[in-house]
C-alpha cells in the first residue's frame, strides 16, 4: 500500500472504537476513488471557466504528480 495512503488510514481511525476493521484494499480503493474525483472535477471546473489544458504542460505535470503521490498510474500513460 502507499505510504501517503497508508498514513491517511491510520490518521482517520484512530478515534474508531476497538474491534472494528476495515481491509487495506477498500481504503486504497477509497483514496483512488477521491484522487480520480479530484482531478476529474479540476479538470471540469477548468473547462467550465474557459481554461485549455490540453496546451498546459503545468495542468498535465500536476495531474501526473498527483497521481504519483497517492501510487496511482498515471492516467494519460506518457508520464
């Protein structure tokens, strides 16, 4: 699992009650889930304001830098 990811798991149960367990795939899943949102929605609300990423060298660094963080492919596949 991904260290950011794994931290993140650990800071958000750490107020559980004892005895209650979530697998480590379902929280990997959950943090994919959230960074796949968030770049989907940056993407839109660039869009929806008239910013072009597809001639943002910046936009496409961020998104691939991201998605490296949380141990994700790369979503465009050339990073």
């Amino acid at each position: 699992m991904n260290k950011l990811i794994e931290q993140m798991m650990l800071d958000a149960t750490k107020d559980m009650p004892h005895g209650y367990y979530v697998p480590p795939q379902y929280w990997e899943k959950f943090a994919e889930l959230i960074v796949k949102k968030t770049i989907s929605e940056i993407s839109h609300q660039m869009f929806h304001h008239g910013i072009d990423e597809s001639n943002n060298p910046r936009f496409y660094k961020a998104i691939d830098e991201t998605e490296k963080s949380f141990g994700l492919a790369c979503s465009r596949g050339d990073a």
